[in-house]
C-alpha cells in the first residue's frame, strides 16, 4: 500500500504517521507539504518508508501528477471550502481513490458534484473521514440502523481550547461561527445564522455539560441527503471555555471574519498568540450524536458519545477508511463521491476497528413511550 499524504505535516496528521510507520501493509508514504524543509526533518524522523515532497496545493498539474502511483490519497489541506472540490478533482482525473477530513457544509456541498464524473472514472472520493464530519456520521448511521422510522439526528461536538490547532484549523473555525449555515428543520432545508441556536448538551469528561451552537459543519446537509425519512438534521458545536465562541461571534459581527483573507489574516495572528490564553488542561474533543425513532412499537432514542485527543479522532477515521479502501472492502460501491453514513452500510466492524485504536465510543438506548 502506497499512500500520499497531502497537508503531511499539519497538525492533524502528527499521530498518523507513527501509526503508518508501524504498519507493515503500507510500504511507502510519500509527505506532501507546501513546506518542504518541514517534510524533508519529519520524513528523516520516521526512516524510509517516508519520501518527503513539495506540494502547491493549487498547481492542478503538479497535485495529479503527484498523485499517480499511489494507491490512496490522504488528504489533510485546508480549509477545505478553498481546496476540497479542487484537489478531489485532481484525484478523480488521476485515477487514484481520496480520502479526506473535510469538514465545512459549503465543501460537501460543492464536492458532491464531483459523483458523476468519480463513477464514470471508478474513482471512490471519500470526504469527510475525520472527527466531525465522518466519525459523528458513523455513529449516526449506526444509530439510524439500529431503529426504525428514524426522523431525527442531532450532532453536537465540543472541542478543548488546549487542542492542536494550527491557523489552518483556526481558519476553519473563524469560517464555521460567521455568516448562515443549513439545517434540516420540520422537513425543509433552512438557512440559520451561525453561533445561533444555542443549546445545553452533556458530554463526556473533560467537557461535560456545555452550550452548543449552530455550525458550519457537514452534516447537517450530508445526512438528510444520504439516509431517507429524515425530517431534521442539525449540528452543533462549540468550545470549552465558552469565551471564546462569544469572541468569535464578537469578530463576525464586526466582519472581520467576512472574508476569506480577513479569516486567514487573523488565524495567523491567533496562532502566534494562542499560548497567551490559560485552557485550564482541556486536551481532548468530544462528541454527542443523538438519534430518535421507534422499536417494536415503541417511540425510542439512541446515543453514542465519544472523547479523545482531536488529533487522533480525526486521523483514526481516515486511516481505517483508506485501508478498507485497499482491502477492497468497499468493492460493491461504484466509483463516486462517499460520506461516511453514504459508504458505511453495516458501521459495526468500523466502529469496532476504530475502539481497537483507542478511541473511546459509548452508547446508550433509552424507550420514551
């Protein structure tokens, strides 16, 4: 197994590689970065098996030829309203299967345009494989499975400030807390003003009971379009301490963050500063996935929570699926563009695999009428 890794350095990707390192299946990894002395000290840190590379993520050319003669592509390169339509291209014109964390409701939506031309390539683009989206979708479609007459799913993440964020992840949360996003509310598709909706959730430790609110996530757009009867899809997120979502609703207000040069400018200035800010230890990410429909008769909710280093539940998700990628577990599929709850027919052995890495996932079913 061959496996380029574009973004190869970011933050996100750091626990993957010893992972890839260990793992005797994978023969070679090939660090795409746009900083390549950063790739060039990372890849002569884990040995051979790790070819360092640079990668303009906007050269089309250079990104497809880059691609071919891998077996899968990782891809790591955000935010991914600038670059996730782009490079899932480059992947569909070179011929190689893309696996990505792509996580912002306007890049799903723009790259499942990409399924016609991915079905007539053979080319399976999975968005979407990371934490939230991709493990949250799992997990819902595990609940959605596990009932009948499903009408409901709620999604709620909250993410510990003392997390590995680099500007490219600030970028992305300045983009999910500004402007309108899309939820399924009473049947019908609505725009909702992000950083609205406010809502208690209880989550795991650390986080525990926290407000959530509407964000530009994919899910709430992904999982009505792929699992019939839904007449509401909605997605919540927040921050733990809670002053920074109203600080990032004080720059939205103010359009700072109206832009895409305005959000990166400041992503830049956050990143340099961050370590100013006590986090008071809050090192782990949560999530919360509630499902409602009915057993035996009966009306019944379904929910499954989960905690971990955001690194790790973000990275673990899109190995595993690029390995069954090339175990040619996904063979009944056609070529196209995947969500997670769209590829996952039976989550089961996919949510096992991933406990099997440490992530820590727990469910519960409770009968309310």
């Amino acid at each position: 197994m061959k496996i380029l890794i574009l973004g190869g350095c970011a933050d996100m990707a750091v626990p993957l590689l010893p992972v890839l390192q260990a793992d005797k299946e994978v023969k070679g990894v090939t660090l795409a970065d746009i900083n390549l002395e950063k790739a060039q000290k990372t890849a002569a840190g884990l040995g051979a098996k790790f070819v360092p590379a640079p990668c303009d993520a906007n050269d089309h050319d250079g990104v497809v030829s880059l691609m071919k003669g891998h077996d899968v592509v990782f891809c790591y390169v955000g935010p991914f309203y600038i670059f996730e339509r782009k490079l899932a291209s480059c992947a569909v014109e070179a011929g190689v299967d893309y696996v990505s964390i792509c996580d912002d409701y306007d890049a799903y939506l723009d790259v499942i345009t990409l399924d016609d031309a991915a079905r007539k390539k053979g080319v399976k683009i999975l968005t979407g494989f990371g934490n939230s989206p991709g493990l949250t979708q799992v997990l819902a479609r595990q609940g959605y499975n596990a009932l009948e007459n499903v009408t409901r799913i709620n999604i709620h993440w909250c993410a510990g400030s003392d997390e590995a964020a680099g500007p490219s992840n600030l970028t992305h949360l300045f983009h999910i807390f500004n402007g309108t996003t899309l939820q399924t509310i009473g049947g019908e598709e609505v725009r909702v003003k992000t950083g609205g909706g406010k809502k208690l959730v209880e989550f795991p430790e650390p986080i525990g009971r926290h407000h959530v609110y509407y964000t530009g996530h994919a899910e709430s757009v992904s999982l009505p379009r792929n699992l019939k009867g839904l007449t509401e899809a909605t997605l919540h997120g927040g921050v733990k301490p809670g002053y920074i979502v109203k600080l990032l609703k004080i720059l939205s207000a103010l359009r700072l963050l109206g832009t895409h040069r305005r959000r990166a400018a400041l992503a830049r200035f956050f990143h340099r500063i961050e370590g100013w800010f006590a986090s008071g230890g809050l090192d782990k990410s949560v999530g919360r996935i509630d499902v409602f429909g009915s057993k035996n008769g009966r009306e019944t909710y379904r929910y499954y929570t989960y905690v971990g280093h955001i690194a790790e539940i973000t990275s673990f998700p899109l190995y595993l699926a690029g390995k069954w990628l090339f175990k040619k577990k996904f063979s009944q599929k056609p070529g196209g563009v995947y969500s997670a709850e769209r590829l996952l027919d039976d989550p089961g052995p996919f949510i096992a695999d991933l406990r099997e890495m440490g992530v820590e996932i727990y469910e519960s079913e409770t009968v309310t009428r």
